[in-house]
C-alpha cells in the first residue's frame, strides 16, 4: 500500500558524496526534469556560509607580493612588525548533505534515492522523514528562540579564559545559538576550534574568541 505523502512541500535532508554537492544537485535537476518530476520539486540547495583564514606574515618574508593591497576576498593589516593577511572563501556549511523541498511521492523519492552520489535520506532507511519547521529554520540560521537565552558570561575583550574541553555558546555566524566543546586553541589568532553536531555528524567550526560565549553549568 503506497505511503499517503503531504501535499505540502516539505523539508527533506539527503546525505550525498561529500565535496560533489553542487554536481549531485545538477544531476538531480536533469533527472526530474526526465521523469517529469520537476513540478513537485520547489528548491534543492545547500547552505553556504564564508570562512576566514587568517595568517601572520613577517614583514621581511621574501614570500610577499611586491604590492600588497586589499581585494574582496584578502584584506592586508599592519600588526607590529608582521603583516595580518585574512583571506576569506565561500564554503558548504553542512558537507555531504543536500536539503529538497518538495511535495513527497513514491516516484520522487525512487527517482531521487537511486540517483548518482545520492546515498540516502536522513532519518529513515525505509522512508523519507521531512524535517520540521524549527529545525529548518535553525539550519537556515532564521530561526528565533521565544525562550530566554542561556545564561552566559562572556570574557573581555582584553583576557579570554577559554581553556580545551570547556562547553561553550557560538553566539555569531551561522552555528549562532549552537553550543559545542573547544577542541583546539590559537592565542595567536584569538580563534578556538568548537566540535559541533550537525545532523548526527560531528564538525569542527572555527570561531573567533569575540563570538564565543561562556556556559554556566
């Protein structure tokens, strides 16, 4: 007996390959469009958020550019005797997964399922599980807590008392609100590696020690 799907459009998670989301997706799109499925797909998508590597450059490296200047992806910055070199980049914030909106059928799940770099859909083996509203939109970093925030101290901005293994709050970006364990520390970039659990998978986040908050257990 067939599943009585929604006739709403949904929120679905794919697992896919990781690093061939924007091909799989691709690939998804042609296959719809074959089946003639495309009317119940309303958006197939991943979230992308920007990162920033930051380095210190000694201003005598012979490794620099004869001309340093700013571009929209590098900002240059004098510190000391060293030069701040911050690049940033565009990157899928939630790898080897493909988020699909649609309204659920057996042929649109088989299509999807059975295609190539696909390897499932999150939550069931024997189904696809939409996810609820809220957790779309905590995904999509629109959500709002109605209840009040977590009470948290955070440091100054001249002494940070972050140490490995602390549980803190990502309280900026797009894991705002998600709390995670300090991994790693770099004094020198004022950054801590935060292990975060996105969709059953650990992740570590890099964030900068301004946009971490302290948790009173």
């Amino acid at each position: 007996m067939a599943k009585d799907y929604s006739q709403i459009p949904q929120w679905y998670i794919v697992t896919v390959i990781g690093g061939k989301e924007k091909g799989i997706i691709n690939s998804l799109k042609e296959k719809l469009d074959i089946f003639n499925l495309t009317s119940q797909v309303k958006d197939i998508k991943i979230f992308e958020t920007i990162k920033t590597i930051t380095e210190y450059i000694p201003k005598n490296d012979p490794s620099l550019p004869k001309t340093i200047k700013n571009t929209e992806k590098t900002q240059w910055e004098v510190v000391g005797d060293k030069y701040k070199k911050s690049v940033s980049f565009t990157t899928n914030k939630f790898p080897g997964y493909v988020f699909i909106s649609a309204i659920m059928s057996e042929q649109l799940w088989f299509a999807i399922r059975n295609s190539p770099g696909v390897l499932g859909f999150v939550g069931s083996k024997t189904e696809p599980i939409p996810i609820s509203i809220t957790e779309y939109e905590k995904t999509a970093g629109t959500y709002v807590e109605s209840k009040p925030e977590i009470s948290a101290v955070t440091s100054s901005a001249e002494t940070f008392n972050f140490h490995v293994g602390m549980k803190v709050k990502i309280a900026y970006g797009g894991f705002k609100g998600e709390a995670g364990v300090i991994k790693k520390i770099n004094l020198q970039n004022k950054t801590a590696s935060i292990e975060v659990n996105s969709f059953g998978r650990k992740q570590l986040q890099v964030i900068d020690f301004h946009d971490i908050e302290f948790i009173e257990e």
